[in-house]
C-alpha cells in the first residue's frame, strides 16, 4: 500500500507514469501486479494498492520506486500487508 498526501489527480499521473516507464524497461522480464487499485484517501491524498501473485513479483516491481522519483514523486508511505484471506464478493456470480 503506497500513500502519497499530493494532489490525488497529479499524483495518480506521476504513478501512472512510472508503471508506463516500468513496463518498457522490465516488463518483458518481470510482472507487473496483478491488479492495482488507486483511490482518494480519507486523510487526503492517494493511495495505491499493489497486489501482486507472487512474492517473486512483488520484489521484480520494487524499480519502480526509482521511477517514481524520477517522475517527481516524493517517497510514499508504505505499508506491506501478506494476504491471509481472500474471498470473492457476496454478490459476485458463484
């Protein structure tokens, strides 16, 4: 989980950018996450959720934080989260 307090819509391009950067430099080497979610923070801000299939995924990305910087994002406040449950929707399709 990645939190930035800027400006969600800016900081979301930076972000987006970044991947974009990522994807040509490694993206035939590595994966990207599985599935990323962005929102707008409750404290403000935005924040990004990474989830990954692997562990080996996950440790591929960790270039990004380097783009990230140089796409002018200050350093996000990270949190690491290890899945322990993952169920589907109750209203998802069975």
């Amino acid at each position: 989980i990645l939190r930035w307090s800027d400006d969600p819509e800016a900081a979301l391009e930076r972000y987006e950018q970044a991947l974009a950067t990522w994807r040509e430099r490694f993206g035939g080497r590595a994966r990207e996450p599985a599935r990323v979610i962005a929102g707008r923070s409750d404290r403000g801000g935005l924040v990004v959720v990474n989830l990954f299939a692997t562990e080996q995924d996950h440790h591929a990305f960790h270039g990004v934080r380097e783009l990230l910087s140089d796409a002018g994002h200050a350093s996000p406040e990270v949190e690491r989260v290890e899945v322990v449950a993952d169920w589907p929707r109750s209203d998802a399709p069975g």
